[in-house]
C-alpha cells in the first residue's frame, strides 16, 4: 500500500470507535479512497490500527504503545496500569502504581505546552516520581521547562515504523507529596476506612488522617487506595490484551466488556 497522505490517517482516527461496526468502519474506508488489497469486515479494526499507529503519532498511539510495552509486562498483582487518573486539577495520562506511584505525562507533536507546569505541579503533590513522554525532536525544548526531577522518556519509530521509547532523565524521588492533596483525592468511604469512624465530615476525616498518620503512612494509604480502585479494571484489560486493538486500551479499560459484545 502507498503512504497515505495524514489528513486521511487523521480522518481515519477519528472516524473510529470501538462501538463502530465493523461495516460501519468499512464503509468510512471505502469513502475515503483508501487503497487497499480486498478490505473486509474481519481485518477492518487490525488495518485501521496498522494505519494510525504507524502514521498519526497522537496521545492515543503514544499512550497504546507505551501500555503494550511497559504495562503488560508487570503482573497486576504488582503493578497497576491506570488511565487518566484524576490528579488534582490535572489528569495523568498514565499512572503506574506498584511499591510507588508512578505519573505520565504525555506531549506528541500535535501537543503544546501551555499547561504542562501546572500539570507537573499537580502530579508531585500526589505521585513518587513524575516523567514526560515526548518526541524525540523536543528533548532539547523540554529540558528548558522542566526541574531536573522530572523524568523525560522521548520516542520514536524504528525502521519497520514500530513506536520504540528512550530514557533520556531519570526522574527524582519526589519530596514535594503534599498529604492534604492525596488524601483529597480519596472518597470518604476510604477516609473512613482509614481513620476508623464515620462521625465527619470529609474535610474533618481528612484533618484526623493527617494528626494521626506521618506523610509516608498516609502515602502507603494513597497508593493502596489507587490499587484497590482500579485493580479490577487494569486485570481485565491485562488478561484480554491478546484480543484488544492498541487504540481501543483505555476504552476497556474504563468499560470491562467482552470484546465478543463490541467487535461486530
């Protein structure tokens, strides 16, 4: 197949969908010209994966790859993989969280850095370690606007056109956790769990969680909280990722359906 220009990649992209059928993604191949050798409905997902994951590097092909590569290697029994995790003001792209917790933040090319300072701030109130994945070309820009404790991991594609990722600086032990922030991002059932009775208010459970616990207890709770949370979620996508499509991760992940009840 000739490269296809990106505007049909990006059109592509964003035409698809998990709950697209697959004549529905067919027939959007089909208006769009794209030259292929006899598409059908059985390899219609696999192709349109193919095409934007080697063409449209956007969050989503990033944050794919970086979950195939890095994510599925850890049991979840000791590591949980999470999308999108709340985090203050901010949303992490990913978190991983083992033995310590671990924020991603994600900036391709299609990406500016308007808000990245507030984002970074955010996650080192909540997270041991902070790093930011970006292209290759931005390393020598992103050093500029990052404190020398925050991890860059840069990417690039080999010459087969597969996602490969570099350490370029390795994050910092973050010393900035700031307990009232984690233990804000905890239900008041959690709290409750944790201080032991249920007679406050969450502002109030939160205050009795601080006098009571030291900054690394209170921490061990915050990661603890996070695993239990989403353990069910990260296991059922780390037990079907042989039968999921890369873009179609962090849908499964937030929804847990038979991939038999959405590929049709």
């Amino acid at each position: 197949m000739k490269k296809l220009h990106i505007n049909i990649i990006k059109s592509l992209f964003y035409a698809y969908s998990p709950l697209k059928t697959n004549q529905e993604l067919l027939n959007t191949l089909k208006k769009l010209k794209v030259p292929t050798t006899n598409p059908n409905t059985h390899n219609i997902r696999e192709l349109y994966n193919k095409l934007i994951l080697k063409s449209f590097l956007n969050e989503s092909a990033i944050k794919a790859a970086f979950v195939k590569r890095y994510g599925f290697k850890k049991s979840p029994e000791c590591t949980v993989t999470i999308f999108e995790l709340n985090s203050c003001n901010s949303r992490a792209d990913l978190c991983m969280v083992n033995g310590e917790s671990v924020a991603y933040e994600i900036k391709t090319e299609y990406d500016t850095y308007i808000r990245l300072d507030n984002q970074l701030s955010d996650y080192l109130k909540l997270h041991d370690y902070v790093s930011v994945i970006i292209p290759e070309s931005q390393v020598v820009n992103i050093i500029d606007i990052t404190e020398d404790n925050i991890g860059i991991i840069f990417y690039s594609q080999n010459r087969l056109g597969n996602i490969v990722f570099n350490e370029y600086r390795q994050p910092k032990l973050n010393k900035q956790i700031d307990s009232f922030a984690q233990l804000s991002q905890l239900t008041k059932r959690e709290l409750i769990n944790i201080v032991g009775f249920n007679t406050l208010s969450k502002d109030d459970l939160i205050q009795q969680a601080v006098l009571t616990f030291n900054k690394e207890e209170i921490n061990n709770h915050y990661r603890k909280y996070l695993k239990q949370k989403y353990f069910k979620k990260w296991n059922f996508l780390y037990a079907n990722q042989k039968d999921l499509y890369p873009l179609d991760y962090q849908w499964f992940f937030k929804n847990n359906l038979p991939t038999e009840t959405v590929y049709k």
